[in-house]
C-alpha cells in the first residue's frame, strides 16, 4: 500500500474562514439592533407627540368658548410655540367668560409642563417628554379651522416637514419631526 501525503493546515483554514464568517454576521446583527433600537425610539417619541397632540385637542374641545385663547403667540424664531422660550400667551379678554378664560390658561400651562417634560426627572432633568418638545396652536380664519402641531427633534435625518411648528429650533431640519391636526370646534352656544 502506497501512502498517501496528508495535506496539513487544511484544517486551520477552515477554522479561519467560519471565523471570518461568524464575525461579519455578528456585526450585522449588532448593525440591526443599532437600527432597531433608532426606530424604537423615533416610535417612543411620535407615540408621546400624539398622545401630547391629542390632549390638547380635548382640552380646546372640552373649553370652546374660550377656543381663541389657545392659540399660541409669537416665539423666538419659526411659529409661535410653546415647550420653551415663549414668554406670552394669547391675549384674549374677548373669548368666553373669566373661568373659561382661566381654565384655557391652566390647559396652556399644563401642556406647556408636558411638552417639556417636567412629569418625570432624573437626576434634576425633565425626561418625560421627547427631545425638545414645542406645541403650536394656529387659527387660519378663511377656512376657521385650528392646527394644532406637536414637534420634536427625532435622532436620524428625514424629509424636512411642511409645518413650521418649532421650525429653526433643532440641530438641523431633516431632524425635525412634526404630528399635526387640524380641527373645527363647533360653537354650541
């Protein structure tokens, strides 16, 4: 019987290749759970944005004698809104009674509190909110509807939005994120 050579470090590159396998799997998974983890938050924050987008909604619904009072006045830069740097709510003496009037001043104040964030802190800051929260209500009287628009800043770029809530207010345009709705109160009286 003749021998036969044995071929030696055949092994070796096997052993070498499944590795090199295994590694660019290994970093494709963690490149998914980077995006996963990206898009679980962008949901976390739109879900908080329109829980936030609705309740003002109800809270104008609930006091529409006094609906004009919520719309927002003039902010820094952008729209007017409300999250941070408005210093003045609308003036209106002429909507409603004095109680409607005051409770349109608490709804506007409580969901100015929220759009920042002030119902949950660690360690001193407000979390319980989204990344730089702003709520604007604007009245377009040729057709006499209500917007109302929650923005925030989400954490990977898309398209820049048409609403101008909270507009020039984030680290760059195509970070923005914006929920509107528009409405028609009826007037029951």
């Amino acid at each position: 019987m003749k021998n036969i050579p044995q071929i030696k470090g055949f092994s070796m590159l096997e052993v070498l290749i499944t590795l090199i396998i295994v590694a660019v799997g290994l970093l494709g998974l963690a490149a998914l759970q980077s995006r996963a983890q990206q898009a679980e938050f962008e949901s976390y924050q739109r879900a908080q944005a329109l829980l936030l987008l609705e309740d003002m909604v109800n809270r104008i619904n609930t006091n529409r004698a006094a609906v004009d009072c919520y719309v927002t006045s003039a902010g820094t830069t952008g729209a007017a809104y409300l999250g941070e740097g408005i210093t003045a709510i609308n003036n209106c003496t002429a909507a409603g009674t004095t109680a409607t009037r005051a409770l349109a001043d608490a709804d506007i104040t409580a969901w100015d509190n929220m759009l920042k964030g002030t119902g949950e802190t660690l360690g001193g800051s407000n979390t319980g909110s989204m990344i730089g929260g702003r709520g604007c209500v604007s009245y377009d009287a040729g057709t006499d509807t209500y917007t109302i628009a929650v923005a925030w800043q989400g954490s990977i770029d898309t398209i820049v939005p048409t609403n101008t809530c909270g507009q020039n207010l984030y680290t760059a345009e195509s970070k923005r994120r914006v929920v509107t709705q528009t409405v028609r109160f009826a007037d029951l009286g």
